[in-house]
C-alpha cells in the first residue's frame, strides 16, 4: 500500500520520507494537517490545491519510499 505526502514544490527531496511532509505555517492557515501522511493521492492533492491557494511557491504530492 502507497503512502503520499506533501511537499513545496521547491524543495521536492529525491528520496522522500515522511519526515519530509509539509509542517509549515501555510498549513496551519489552510486548515491542513501538518505534517500529515496520506493513504491516497487523491486526498493529498486535495490539501495541496489548499495549500497552493495560500501561498504561491506552490506544493506538489510525492509517493513516500517504503
């Protein structure tokens, strides 16, 4: 089963990991979990459109490595 998190878009790490999740201030003001581990994508990308309408640099869903 795949797990999904939110990244900012500019700092998308080449091995992610949960401790990669977004936990910034965007997400408070959004209303999204910080640091949040996903079990779909869909629901990630949700939050990730939240998050981008919040603050421009933009936040992208990666796949975590098991």
């Amino acid at each position: 089963m795949s797990s999904w998190i939110i990244v900012k878009a500019s700092r998308i790490p080449k091995r992610p990991t949960t401790s990669h999740a977004y936990q910034g201030p965007t997400a408070r003001i959004a209303g999204v979990e910080p640091g949040r581990v996903y079990d779909t994508r869909e629901g990630a990308q949700r939050d990730a459109v939240k998050l981008a309408s919040w603050n421009r640099c933009g936040f992208v869903v990666v796949e975590v490595n098991q």
